[in-house]
C-alpha cells in the first residue's frame, strides 16, 4: 500500500511539473512552433556546435535573459529573436569540457516588454530531436486584432452610411459639399466631439448624439483671437443627432463647454464656392449665444 500511494505521488508531480515539447513543423522536425501560454514552461534541446533561433512576437523587444547555467550557454538578441547556443568550459588547464546531458541541462527565463517566458535547456547528444528554430503563436492577440479590424470597419461603415442618410434626408435643406474636416481633442473633451462636421458652401453642420453635450462655437481669426459666433439648433431629422447649424464657414473652428476644448479644421477650405439661396424651414430654431 506504501509503494502504491508513493508511487502516486511521483507520478501526479511528474504531471504537474511537466515541460510542453512544441510540435514538430509538418515540413521539418528541427523547427517547432507553439501557442503562447504564461503557465507553460517551454522545452528547448540544443546540440552542441549548433544554435537555436527563439521568435517572440513581432511588435516584442527582449528586456532581460538568464539562464540558471551562464557559463554553459552563450545567448544573442536580434530585435525580436533570442539566439541561444551550449557552450563548452575550459578547467583551466587547456582542455574543455563538452556540452553533454545532464550537466548542461537549465532553465531560461525571458521576460519582454509584454510577455514573461519560461524555458527547460536541454543538451540532446544524438542529435536527433533538437530543435534549430522555435516560434511563438499567440491566438489572443490575434482574435483581438480581428475583433479591433472588424470594430475599425463596421465604424467606417457606419459613418459612412450615416454620411449617406444626412446627405439624403437633408437634401431639401442643403446639400453637403465639403466633409473634410479634422477633430482636435482635448483630454476629457470627448463628450463634445461633434460625431459628423460639413458645410454646403455657406453653413456648417455639426451634429451630436444625443448622448453629446451642445458646446460654444467660437470663430478662430487670422491673429489667433476668437470670436463667439452664432448657430441655429436643429431638430435633425435623423432621430440619433442634433445639428448645429452655424451661420458660415470658416478654417479653423474652437467648441468649448468649461474646461472642455475641441478644435474644428476646414481642410478643404476655400475649395467650394458657395451658390447662394435662401430656404425655409419648420424643424430650425435659432439660438443666440449671449
């Protein structure tokens, strides 16, 4: 009974202690490739004469390598790859002593500007496992990058389709001519950042969200001086938006609301040459900053 509960426990820490050997390439058994995972500690076999090449991620910078051996491994940084190497040991009296397992045998710990690492070092002395070059995959940041491309582009799509409804719905009114305009924000200043800026060639529209606040609108002159300027407040018709309708268009536009700032650039201005006309209507109410 003593050998069986003994034998248990060697077996379970042999399990719980056990190093994750990265897959042989379909294409050559010398070069492995491997799932980052924190928890795993990451088998490397070298052979002596011969190094191993370590690829971390592409956007990691290596900060700091050890080994429980210094004297037995030699290492080298290239950017984001690890090179590493067994080295033999002079005893001092002219003659070296040769790589070989066990004695050689260490860890390897590496830690980057993202990620910690852990290897197990071992000397393979048949040379016919080891491993010339092991790469690091890691599927989290590549489902994150997916995930943040698809946000970008539903983004893209949505301001575009909305460009579309304004540009449609408000035809009657106006016709857009100009979207092309650039948003400069302060820090903490969000909550005043127009979610669409046009102009038709004599006002310029500046629509919020319903979740937005209504700031100033102050005119930027040529000596950098700023001018309050008034705007009419439009029920938009699209339901999601508030339109602020100031009464011309200018290069250079400041929001303020407290200690919230956004800058407003015209960067086509002076392209379009405004027709000028006269309309009415019932969904305009007009403000006057005092």
């Amino acid at each position: 009974m003593k050998k069986l509960i003994t034998f248990l426990i060697v077996l379970i820490t042999f399990n719980a202690y056990s190093e994750t050997d990265p897959p042989k390439s379909n294409f050559d058994y010398r070069v492995r490739e491997l799932d980052y995972n924190n928890d795993d500690v990451t088998k490397i076999i070298a052979v002596d004469g011969y190094t191993t090449t370590i690829k971390f991620s592409d956007n990691e910078n290596i900060q700091y390598v050890t080994t429980g051996f210094e004297e037995g491994w030699q290492h080298k940084i290239q950017n984001n790859y690890l090179i590493i190497m067994p080295k033999p040991i002079d005893n001092g009296e002219g003659t070296f002593y040769k790589p070989s397992s066990p004695d050689w045998n260490t860890n390897l710990i590496v830690i980057t500007d993202k990620r910690e690492y852990s290897f197990q070092l071992m000397i393979d002395e048949k040379q016919d496992n080891n491993s010339f070059i092991v790469r690091f995959n890691y599927p989290k940041d590549r489902a994150l990058a997916i995930k943040n491309e698809n946000i970008r582009k539903a983004k893209i799509y949505q301001e575009e389709k909305n460009k579309q409804l304004i540009t449609k719905s408000l035809g009657k009114l106006s016709t857009p001519v100009n979207w092309n305009y650039y948003k400069s924000v302060n820090k903490g200043s969000e909550s005043i950042v127009p979610d669409f800026v046009y102009d038709d060639g004599i006002l310029t529209f500046l629509g919020f969200s319903n979740e937005k606040e209504i700031p100033s609108v102050f005119l930027v002159n040529k000596n950098r001086s700023e001018e309050m300027l008034t705007y009419n407040m439009r029920a938009d018709v699209l339901n999601n938006y508030r339109t602020l309708v100031v009464h011309k268009v200018a290069e250079k536009l400041i929001l303020r609301n407290g200690n919230k700032v956004v800058g407003i650039f015209n960067q086509s201005y002076g392209t379009y040459k405004p027709e000028y006309k006269t309309t009415i209507s019932d969904n305009v109410i007009r403000v006057i900053n005092q």
